[in-house]
C-alpha cells in the first residue's frame, strides 16, 4: 500500500508530506486549493506523460516521490522480473524538468517510464478523468473475471495441458520436412561427415605440425649443431672423437692391467667404459632431432604445409579446433540419425498431440463454463451495486466469446461492457463517457471485486460529481466497504462521502512570501466537524450545521 507521499514544486505545491494508512482517506478542500494537483502527481507516478506546465513557475524541476509498504511475494516478484532489487518496500521517485527531461528512479535504479508503468499497474489504480485504470484495459477483463470465479485450480490445470500440448505440436512442427529436404538434409550432413573422417585428425596434430615446420624452417642451424655434437662425441673423419679417445684409453688401460694387476686400474676401465656409454647415448639422441625430416627436407616441409591447409579448412567450417571438429562431427551423427528415426517420432508425437488435445479442450471447455457462471453472477453483483449508487439505466454486461484457437489463458475472449442510456448497444468501458458517472460505475465493479483484484491502493477523484445528497451517502457507504482489507483515497466535495472516511486529509491554500501555496493537513476530529461543516454550509456555518456535521461523524463512526 501507499504510506508516504512527497510532492515538490508541482504547481501551487512548494513541498508537502502526505501519510497513508489502510481504510479509506479522503481528500477534501476548497475549489482550486489544489485537489487536483495530488492527483496530477500521483499520475506521474504511474508513468503517465510529463507535462512541463506542472512545474512550479520559477522553478527547474518538480518531484514526487512515494513510497509503498506489505507487498505481496507476487508484486516483490513482478518488481523483480523488471529488474528492480525489493525486499518488500518500493520507493518511486519522478521527476521532470523544464528542458523537458524526465527521471525515474524505483528503489535507487534508473528505469524507462514504460517499467514504470509495469510495475505500477499492480500497486495503483486511479479513477478519475485523466486517470490510468486498469480496468479499461481489455486485456485485463480476463484476469479480473477469474479472480471472481476463484478457479486458479482449473487454469492451472488447463494450463498445464495446455503447455503439453504446445510442446509436442512444436517438436513434431521441427521434425516434419518434405521428402525432398530431408534427402538433401542427410546427404548433406552425410557429406560433412565424411569430410571430417577423411581428414583423420588426431589429437594435438596440429601442435605438432607446427612445431615440425618451425624445426625444417631452422633445418640447417639445426644441421650444423647436431653434426658438430655428434663429430666431437661419436665419430668424426678428420680426428678421433671423445668416444673413440675414451676407447683408445680403455685397451691402454686393459693392457696396463696385464702387468700391473691393479683393482684400481679395475675401476678406471668401468668408470671409462660408463662414461663411453653415456657419450654414445648424447650423441645418438641429439642425432635424433633430425629424425622425421627425411631424406629430403623440402618435400617433409611441403607435405607439412599440405596437412595444416586441410585442418585450417576444416576449421573454418566446423570448429575453431581440432576437438571442437570432432565434437561438432559426432553431433552430426546423431543429427543424422535423428532425422532417420523422425518418422517414427513424428508418428508418436501425433498420438501425443491427439491425446492431449482431447484432453485440453476438455479442461478448456470445463474453465469456460466456470467463467460463464461467475460472469452471470458477476452482472447481477455489478447490476445491483449500480442501482445502489443511482445508476439505475446503466446496464453492465460480459462478452465471453470463443476464441478462434486455444491459448495461455483459455479459449474466451472476455471484455466488459456497459451501457449508459435505455436503448443504446453496451460498448466497452473505455468508450464509455468519462468523469463522475464513470467513476461511479468503476466503484460498482470495485466493490464487487473488493480483495479479489489483487490491487492495494485505488484512488477516486471527484466520483461524486453532479449527484444528489441520498446518492453520496451510498458511495460514501460503498467506498468504506470497498476499503476493507485494502487502501481507498477520494477527492470529494461531498460531506456524506466525506463522513464515511477513516481519515481525512484537508488541502488548502494559502500566501506565503506573496506566492500562493497548497499545503496538506491531517484533521481530528474536531478539525473534521469543521470542515464538514464547511462542505455543508458554505460560507455561513452556524451551530445547527456544525450539529449536522458532528452528527454525520459520530454516525458513520459507529
């Protein structure tokens, strides 16, 4: 609900504060004290246009901010899903300027007017002249029919089916293809799958391609170390290497040994004999780094470069490497072989779909019988509230006609009509004349609907314009019971509605620095009599209108 309001520099409103409670609040005042004025600003909040000509004169901008209380886990999940953080609270805040810009901020985050709008359907409803009501959306008449008839057990049920059926109807819709496409389909696929397995990749083949051509590339630098390691070590032409200098040292010390019988000479040889072993093994293993060029270094290098153009091909086509080619090539394969086992799914997914929609329409059809019944007692409900508040030729009736095919919320189309004068056709709310009248069919509707609509604050301006005493008492009647369990704000100037009210709320004007400004005031009690007592008597109130007055309160308070 609305607990606080703050309005700035909106037209004759230098600054005011406004606290809301539950139960029904009324505003009242003077003519031109500024009535209209909260309810100009309250409509910034919803998202209505910006109009310029609201900004106080003199002054840059102008503000409103509110802030709204015990929402329900739905609305905290709907702000949500707008991409609003809320924890249970919502602080709006909107505010225009004279250069035209306008910014709007839900719980400190900057959002379009259209979010705003979105958000604030569910919060607020104004009926009023220039009011945004959610009611007069077509779209809205479905829900609204449904929270009368309470059958959220037989939507969802339907809607389940529903969603079932929706998914088969679209799986078999992707499978089914002319003869003709699906041949081209597998021979294509088939195609790219023989291409891939052509290649025969393998696992980091790449990688090593590259580093086989870096090494051919530095062929003979390469060369040139290897020969020179392998002649000083192993062999060499033109003078004897390390391994055949240890060689010569190893038969110089056998035949030293002959003679000299030594266990340390023993030990040389092997320590020798080891270390010809290793310098052997040096030799051969840098001899080996020019193994795989072959014979002919060039022919390796082209054979190379041959290799990585059918992967670079390859990459371009099916993946960014060689594990994401094989990956997309297996997907293929089951791609393949789905559209060759599609016929058999296709023929068991129009069992599913026969089935199911057997199955929805039946549920479609029980969730529009209840809603036929809950729109007849929703008219007679309707119809008899409207004779209450002296709308006695005003007729109220719901069209519920079949849609054309199945969706989301059913198979009805639901639109509320009304008909204003004896003999004319019912038309859609929205055609219908604006201002009190309309107001008061709004009331009738509301109050019917009073906790079902899942809105927790709706403000009346002006509902009991141009209608007689005995009638505004039944409004004001009406709005209290409306209030039960939700918010109810009214601009009135009538003192039947006005006494019905929980609390009540004086706007006024006054001088201030010579500039004309409108404040706000909560009234006790006695502060109440008096204004009734004004709404009643005009300028002269004597004591029998304060009487009046005070007895309206003590009535309407019982």
């Amino acid at each position: 609900m609305l607990v606080s309001l703050h309005i700035e520099n909106v037209a004759t409103i230098k600054s005011v504060d406004i606290d809301f409670d539950l139960g029904f609040t009324v505003l009242s005042g003077e003519t031109g004290a500024g009535k209209s004025i909260i309810i100009d600003a309250v409509n910034l909040l919803t998202g209505d246009k910006s109009n310029r000509e609201l900004i106080r004169s003199g002054e840059n901008t102008a503000s409103v901010r509110a802030l709204f209380t015990a929402l329900s886990d739905k609305k905290i999940n709907k702000i949500k899903e707008c991409g609003v953080d809320c924890d249970g609270e919502l602080e709006v805040y909107r505010e225009i300027g004279v250069n035209g810009r306008s910014l709007i901020k839900c719980n400190g985050r900057s959002v379009p007017a259209y979010t705003l709008r979105e958000i604030m359907r569910d919060l607020i409803t104004i009926h009023g002249q220039n009011a945004s009501q959610a009611l007069l959306d077509e779209q809205s008449h479905l829900f609204y029919l449904d929270a009368f008839a309470e059958d959220e057990a037989l939507l969802s049920d339907y809607q389940s089916s529903f969603a079932e059926l929706n998914d088969a109807v679209n799986e078999q819709r992707s499978l089914i293809m002319d003869e003709r496409e699906k041949q081209r389909l597998i021979e294509d696929i088939t195609r790219q799958i023989k291409e891939i397995d052509g290649a025969k990749l393998k696992d980091n083949e790449e990688e090593q391609l590259l580093s086989d051509r870096t090494r051919i590339k530095n062929l003979e630098q390469t060369a040139k170390y290897v020969k020179s390691v392998y002649r000083n070590l192993y062999h060499s032409d033109k003078s004897p290497s390390a391994s055949e200098r240890i060689d010569a040292a190893i038969n110089a010390l056998s035949s030293l040994n002959e003679t000299e019988k030594s266990e340390k000479i023993n030990e040389n040889i092997q320590k020798l004999t080891a270390f010809k072993y290793e310098i052997d093994d040096i030799a051969e293993e840098t001899r080996g780094l020019l193994s795989g060029i072959g014979d002919d270094p060039a022919e390796t290098l082209d054979g190379i470069e041959n290799r990585l153009s059918v992967i670079t091909h390859l990459k371009r086509r099916y993946g960014s490497d060689i594990n994401e080619i094989k990956t997309y090539c297996e997907s293929l394969r089951v791609k393949l072989d789905d559209i060759k086992k599609s016929d058999d799914r296709i023929a068991e997914l129009s069992e599913i779909i026969k089935k199911t929609k057997t199955e929805t329409l039946k549920k479609a059809a029980a969730l529009s019988g209840r809603r036929r019944e809950a729109a007849d007692k929703l008219c007679a409900l309707v119809s008899s509230e409207l004779r209450y508040l002296d709308l006695k030729k005003v007729r109220f009736e719901i069209s519920t006609e079949k849609k054309k095919q199945l969706t989301q919320s059913g198979a009805d189309d639901v639109v509320f009509l009304v008909a204003t004068n004896t003999g004319d056709e019912p038309k859609p709310l929205d055609k219908i004349a604006s201002g009190g009248e309309l107001s008061r069919i709004m009331l009738a509707i509301k109050n019917v609907f009073a906790g079902k609509d899942d809105i927790d604050t709706v403000i009346y301006d002006e509902v009991d314009t141009g209608i007689s005493g005995a009638t505004s008492e039944r409004i004001g009647n009406r709005l209290r019971r409306s209030a039960a369990g939700c918010q109810v704000i009214a601009v009135t100037h009538s003192a039947q509605v006005a006494s019905n009210a929980n609390a009540h709320i004086l706007i006024y004007k006054t001088d201030v620095d010579d500039r004309t400004q409108t404040f706000c005031k909560s009234l006790d009690k006695e502060e109440r009599i008096k204004e009734l007592a004004r709404i009643i008597g005009g300028v002269n109130i004597t004591q029998k209108v304060l009487d009046t007055a005070a007895e309206m309160l003590d009535k309407n308070d019982k």
